[in-house]
C-alpha cells in the first residue's frame, strides 16, 4: 500500500511548495484511497507524482459511503468488525 500519499496532514511538513520534504511521511494515513497505478498496472510511491498518489474526494467518497452502507444493512456483522 502507499506509504507516501499526496496530503499534506500524512506528510507533516510546513512548506506547500516543497512537498518532498520530509522524503518519508511522517504520519500513516488510514483508510485513503490514493489514485492508484498506471495502465500498465506499475505504482510508484512518489508524492509528487499526484495523479497516482493524491488523497480525493471523488473516489474517497463513494467507497466511504459503500463501507457505511454495508455496515448500516448488514443482517450480520461483516468480517472486519467481528469480535
């Protein structure tokens, strides 16, 4: 999985204009779904390269609202939040 999203909140870094700095996220960002690879199926963990590895909400959304959907109308308790 990403360990390098494009978001500013999982880098921790003060300047917008130098994104690469820190060169490794200072924090885990749980859950996100980052653009993902290229046609050819390769993904380079890059955070400048935000095509693939930007933090939106036009993906985030939806699989967000399907997540709460299934739990919501659930007749059992799905695998991951079994105890």
């Amino acid at each position: 999985s990403p360990k390098n999203p494009h978001h500013a909140g999982a880098s921790g870094g003060t300047d917008i204009g130098n994104i690469r700095h820190p060169p490794v996220s200072r924090y885990v960002l749980y859950g996100a779904v980052v653009g993902g690879p290229d046609k050819k199926d390769k993904y380079n963990d890059d955070r400048e390269d935000y095509a693939r590895s930007e933090v939106t909400l036009d993906y985030n959304a939806p699989f967000q609202s399907l997540m709460a959907y299934q739990v919501m109308h659930a007749n059992y308790p799905p695998p991951y939040l079994a105890f």
